[in-house]
C-alpha cells in the first residue's frame, strides 16, 4: 500500500519550512497555540484537493481565502513563495 512517508514544506500559512520531516503510519502533534499545527493538516486538505479526492483545486482555494492565504506571511518578505516536496513509498513499516 502506498503512503506518504516524508515531506518537505516551506512558506505555506505559518510553516517557514519543514525539511525531511518523516510521518509514520500514526504521527502526533503537539505544540502551543499558533504553532501551525492546523496548517498542517490543512496542507494535506490541500493535497486532497490537488490529487482529486474532494473535488476542485480553485473550489478550495477560493474558499480558504485566495492563494495569498496560503503563503507564509512575513513582514519582511516581500516575495512571497511557496514549496513542497511529498514523498510516496509502498514499503510496509
């Protein structure tokens, strides 16, 4: 079966960047209020979205606000870009 088994995310929401980050089968977050905990989950909403599983990309864009709402918000950036690299493995753990 395949699944994601690491991922590589920078200037999406909050996230500066999350480099080589390995996720298991089970994986827990905790961290403090506006730590992007939420964000993270959203970017798997967005890959959802993008790979076809709920529906439309734009759909979900617009509805979260526009793909500015997506970027990393920083008052000091003033081009703002966004990357990310998901890794896909059918291996069993």
């Amino acid at each position: 079966m395949n699944r994601l088994t690491k991922i590589d995310l920078s200037g999406f929401k909050t996230i500066k960047q999350l480099k080589n980050f390995e996720l298991s089968k089970i994986n827990i977050m905790i961290g403090a209020n506006g730590s992007g905990k939420s964000y993270f989950i959203t970017f798997f909403k967005l890959l959802n979205w993008m790979t076809g599983g709920s529906g439309n990309l734009k759909t979900f864009i617009a509805a979260g606000g526009g793909a500015s709402s997506f970027l990393f918000e920083s008052p000091k950036k003033k081009n703002k870009a966004y990357c990310c690299q998901v890794i896909v493995s059918n291996r069993s753990r």
